[in-house]
C-alpha cells in the first residue's frame, strides 16, 4: 500500500518538474529578450547623445548581449534537462 502511494508521488512529482522546466526556460528566454532589447534601446540613446563614442558603445553593447544570450542560453539547456531527463 505504502508502496503505491510513493510511486503515485513520484509520478506526480515527475509531471510538475516537467512543468516547471517549462516555465523556466519560457521565463529564461523573456528575461533575455527583454535585457538585450534595454541595452539596445540604452545604447542607441548614448549614440545619439554622443555620436563619436559610437564605436565604444557598439563593441560594449555587444559584448553585454554576448554574456546574457550565454546565460540564457545556459538556462534553457538546463531546463531542457530537466525536462528529458
């Protein structure tokens, strides 16, 4: 009986996981959708503001949406496995 029950659970328990690793990468995936576009937005405005720093911006605004694709890039292969494995 005890037996049944603990396996009823774990199956429960494999469903949500399954739901959360979903959610997760959803949420991964706005979270950087959202910080790449405020750099971008942030960077165009220090372009406008000072037109000859526009190669420093640019490299900088690069390098930031580089690290945050990486992270959440990290992110979904980490809820990808939650949810294969």
């Amino acid at each position: 009986m005890l037996l049944s029950v603990l396996l009823q659970a774990t199956a429960a328990a494999a469903g949500i996981s399954k739901l959360g690793a979903a959610i997760g990468a959803g949420l991964a995936v706005i979270g950087a959708g959202l910080g790449i576009g405020k750099i971008g937005g942030s960077a165009m405005e220090a372009i406008a503001r000072q037109p000859e720093a526009s190669g420093d911006i640019r490299m900088n605004m690069i390098i930031a949406a580089a690290l945050i694709e990486g992270v959440a890039l990290l992110a979904v292969v980490v809820c990808l496995l939650v949810f294969f494995l």
